[in-house]
C-alpha cells in the first residue's frame, strides 16, 4: 500500500551518516501518528501501554531496557511491570516502531520508515552509547542471498556493529 512513500522517506531522510537532529518531540509525534495509522489500518489497539511505551523510547537519546521504561512509566502507587513493558514492546518491535539492540537488550525508535521485514543496521557507539539506524539495499540484497543459500527463516533482520562513532572519534583526536 504504502511501499512507494516508504521508499521517498529512505531517500529523504539521507541515511548514511545523518546527524541525529531527529530527535525530540517531533519524531515522537511522527512514530506516535505511525503507530496510529498502522494499528488502524491492522484493525489492532494502539492501547494508553503502547503509546506511552513509545513515548518513552521515542524521547530518550540512547537505548533503554524494558526495566528502565517501566520505571519511568511507574508512578507512585501505581507501579507499571516490565513484564507489560515487554508485551507492548512486542507490540512495537513486531510493526517496526522500535528495533531492539539485542547486544544491549534495549530497545531504540525507528528512525525510518521501514516495515518490520526490512533489515536495519546499528552502527553503536561503544564511548558515548549513541546507535545511528542506517539502510543499506546492499546489505539488503547480499543478506537475502546469504539467507537463501543457508535455507534459514529470520526472526530479525539486524545487524549491529560496534565501534567509535563520528563524534568521539573527533574528540579523542583533539585531545
Ligand atoms: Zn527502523
Ligand atoms: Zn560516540
């Protein structure tokens, strides 16, 4: 349905090395209206959990584990379970709202507008813990030709790799 508008947002959104101006409010809007359409569109509920779930990853800078979500989802006398926190993370992992960073078992909002079946690689940064989504059809393609000749079914389609991002790398050289 929405194949060739998901297309234009890859290419808009410049995503080798874009800066991470994305964040804030405004992307929380933009992932919270996303899930919007999509829970109707699928006939699901995008329940006070999920949204707020969202919220949560879409307004923090770096990964957050489920325990940290509920904890700030928590509010005196009424605490939120990591247990929920899961099942709504389920939720936005399966629809591709947010990824999940298995070396960190933490989760991150998708910073584009890909489907859940799409790969995404993580470039992590190990000295100030930033994680830039990037796209590539290339790894896209050689990943399904991997997938086919080994016979193996994802359940994911990440890649993650660890390093020195940009930034740091700048920093250490100065000084
Ligand atoms: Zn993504
Ligand atoms: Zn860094």
């Amino acid at each position: 349905m929405e194949a060739g508008k998901r297309m234009d947002e890859h290419e808009t959104c410049g995503h080798h090395g874009h800066a991470h101006d994305a964040h804030g409010p405004a992307r929380t809007a933009d992932l919270v209206a996303r899930a919007e359409r999509l829970a109707q569109d699928l006939g699901l509920q995008f329940t006070a959990l999920r949204r707020r779930t969202l919220e949560v990853v879409a307004e923090e800078g770096r990964p957050l584990g489920a325990y940290d979500i509920a904890e700030r989802l928590s509010v005196p006398g009424k605490r939120v379970a990591a247990v929920s926190v899961y099942r709504a993370l389920d939720f936005l992992t399966e629809h591709g709202l947010v990824h999940r960073i298995a070396s960190r078992n933490a989760f991150v909002p998708c910073e584009h507008g890909h489907g859940a079946g799409e790969s995404a690689v993580f470039l992590i940064c190990r000295s100030c813990g930033s994680v830039d989504e990037t796209i590539s059809d290339e790894i896209e393609r050689s990943l399904d030709r991997t997938l086919a000749e080994a016979g193996f079914k994802p359940a994911s389609r990440i890649v993650e790799i660890e390093g020195e991002c940009g930034a740091c790398q700048g920093r250490s050289e100065a000084g």
